[in-house]
C-alpha cells in the first residue's frame, strides 16, 4: 500500500459491530479490575462494597428500559441474553403444557435465528416470518404463523444491518392474545432510541453493553415479574439462579454507566447523530448513481444507513473505504467475509446480486459533520474506480 495522507485518517462508521468505551464508563470500570476485586456473594467488606455497585448498575440499566431492577438479569452479552430467552422460556413452556413452537422472523440476528435452527434440530417448530421490501416484519403473515401451541414469540426491535424498527407493540398484541411469552431483540434499540418495555409490552429484552459504549461481553436480559424462564447454565444461585456463575463486576459496572450516560444523551444525541446520517444519505444519493436506501421509508433507528450501490460488490467498497481511513461495514460483521449477499436484504425482495452491492454506515456519538464531508467527497471515487474493474455490469 502507497503511503499516503488518508493512512493517518480513522474514521469510525461501523458503530453497529461496536462501539468504543466512554471515558465516564472507563473510569468507573477501573477500580473494580484492581483494588475492588472482591467476590459479591462474599460476607466481608471486600464482597459488600461490590454487591452494592452491582445495585447500583442494575438500577441504571432497568431505569434505560422502564423496568424494576429485579427484572434485569445480568448475562455474558446479546447472544447470551437471546439464548436464555428463547432456550429458557421455550423449556420453562414445554413443563406446563404441550407448546412447541417458536414464531420469529428471517431478518433476525444470528444469535436468535441459529439459536432457533439449533431448537428445530432438537425437535422443535419454528415459523420464520418474511419482511416486506422495507424490512419490516409482515404482521398478517407473523398472525398466519401463530399455532395454538406456540410457545415463543421473538422479533427483533431494530435491524442490525438496515436500523429499521419493528412494529413490536402490534406483534405484542398478537403474542399475547396466544398467551406467547414475548422476546424481544433490543440490542441495536437500547441507547439509540426509547426503549420502554411496558410501552413496548415484552416480556424479555435483550441488551448488550458494547453496542451503546460499555464493555464488550456483558449485557442483559430483562424478565418480566412472572414471566416462567429457566436457566440454560447451571451452577450457583446468582441472579436469581438464572445466570449462575461469580459476577463480572467490571463490566456490570460498566454496563451500568453506559446505561445511564446513554439515557442522559439520548435525546440530543437522537437529533444530531439523525441530522448527520440524513445528510450523509442525501449526499451520497446526488453524488453517486445507482443507490437505493434499503429500509428508506420505514422508520429507522437514527444512526444506520444500509445502501446498495449498483455494479460493485459491498465488500470491495468496504476494503477500499478501509484503505482510505474509513471504517464501513458490508452486511452484518458477524456474516461478512463470507462475500455472500446480506440475507437481510434478500429477505427484503433485493435480487442477490443486486445484494451484493449493500454497505452499512453505522453513525456514533463522535462522529462530525467534516467526518461526513470528508466520506461523501471519498464516496464518487471509489464506486467509479471500482466501477471501472469491475466485471459486475
Ligand atoms: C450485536 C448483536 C447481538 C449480539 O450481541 P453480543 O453482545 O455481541 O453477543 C445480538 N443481536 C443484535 C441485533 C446485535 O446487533
């Protein structure tokens, strides 16, 4: 590679994958990796003190979701969280009655869709339920899927890859009236926009720390009071013996912060972060030909825009963005390197080859107005460079 300017440039757009620690969350962090490292179930001073800042983060992340703190349920992360609401209430259903059947839809994360893949090869059912051209989940097909044996409902609040919001009050209603326990996916929704899970009307909520500047390897999964779930692990009793196994305090301490310094900055964040992926949207539209916003006009989480470019491949622009000092993402991070199209927007009616060509520009707190400037006059360059050896016609 030529050295050259743009290799001192780092401009981070992939805030979807994850984002970095804010300086608050560190500093709060710090003293739990050192001279608080004591054991929260332990009866001295050293268990006591951290027992209490394990509290405190529980109350801050229930206060992010509306919920009461002994409805949160500390977990290692997002797919952690997905697991112990699909396989722990799926197993606490199959005790008390016949249910077997899992309703959810094709655009979910992996860590619901393959946990449901895993299920139907124990002998479960599972429906998938499509989405429409702008990746909202079809409701009258979602109402089709139901069976009087479902046992679990789970869809996601916002798409990972397109940011659309999914109608999770109306397929709450259509849950409920089933007697369905109801999860919901709010991993790329918690610190982007409200999450309320009374207004919302889940009965389990996923949340990960590292998708709203916490740590990575924590999260949470909220419980309703009531709500029958049983653990995937076994060992001790910690977290009301849903999620045995000593603490990770650091984290939890981390997560804790996260949550409430997202809370406090949601509002004026929302705006900003919206304002500056709108214009990014618009920009890119009037300077290069051949895009389409995928899940333009359905509503969307505030910082993601998910294009498709004709004629080149996403994963090509990402490495050439990425040489340039921009950081993009095509499709998902967990799925990419597979230069497979995004079955996301497959699963929205996009031809695959046509899918090949989705980016992913996930916008964070520290991104500006000169970093958008400065992406949207690189954009031109590289599709027509990229047009001009590519075999895609
Ligand atoms: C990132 C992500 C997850 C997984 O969370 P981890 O904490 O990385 O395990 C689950 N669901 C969605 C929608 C995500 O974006």
């Amino acid at each position: 590679m030529a050295p050259d300017k743009n290799r001192q440039r780092r401009i981070y757009f992939d805030h979807n994958a994850t984002t970095y620690l804010r300086q608050e969350v560190v500093d709060l962090m710090l003293p739990y990796f050192r001279e608080r490292f004591g054991n929260a179930s332990s009866l001295h001073f050293f268990g006591q003190e951290n027992r209490d800042a394990i509290d405190s983060a529980r109350a801050h992340v229930a206060s992010l979701i509306n919920a009461e703190p002994e409805e949160v349920i500390f977990t290692s992360g997002g797919t952690e969280s997905d697991n112990l609401a699909i396989r722990g209430a799926l197993r606490a259903r199959r005790r008390i009655s016949p249910a077997n059947h899992i309703v959810t839809s094709l655009i979910e994360h992996p860590a619901v869709l393959k946990t449901c893949r895993d299920l139907e090869e124990e002998g479960c059912r599972v429906s998938y339920v499509p989405c429409d051209r702008n990746g909202v989940v079809r409701l009258d097909l979602l109402e089709e899927a139901m069976a009087s044996d479902t046992a679990v409902v789970s869809v996601m609040l916002a798409n990972n890859e397109t940011g659309v919001i999914q109608p999770i009050r109306e397929i709450s209603a259509l849950a409920r009236s089933r007697g369905a326990t109801f999860h919901v996916d709010a991993v790329q929704g918690a610190g982007k926009i409200p999450v309320d899970v009374d207004d919302l009307g889940v009965d389990l909520l996923s949340i990960s720390a590292h998708k709203f500047y916490g740590p990575k390897g924590i999260g949470a999964l909220y419980v309703r009071r009531g709500t029958a779930l049983e653990p995937v692990y076994t060992g001790g009793s910690h977290e009301c013996g849903l999620r045995p196994g000593t603490e990770n305090i650091p984290g939890i301490v981390g997560l804790g912060e996260a949550a409430r310094v997202s809370k406090e900055d949601l509002p004026r964040e929302m705006e900003r972060i919206g304002r500056l992926r709108d214009r990014l949207e618009r920009g890119a539209l009037a300077r290069v030909d051949g895009i389409v916003v995928a899940g333009a006009s359905a509503p969307r989480v505030p910082n993601t825009s998910s294009m498709i470019v004709a004629r080149v491949e996403g994963e090509a622009i990402t490495l050439r963005f990425s040489m340039l000092g921009f950081a993009i993402s095509s499709g998902s991070a967990c799925s990419s390197g597979a230069n497979e199209p995004s079955y996301i927007l497959t699963a929205m009616g996009f031809d695959p080859g046509i899918a090949q060509g989705g980016i992913r520009v996930s916008l964070g707190i520290v991104n500006t107005d000169e970093e958008v400037d400065a992406f949207l006059e690189t954009f031109p360059q590289v599709v027509s460079r990229l047009r001009e050896l590519s075999p895609l016609k």
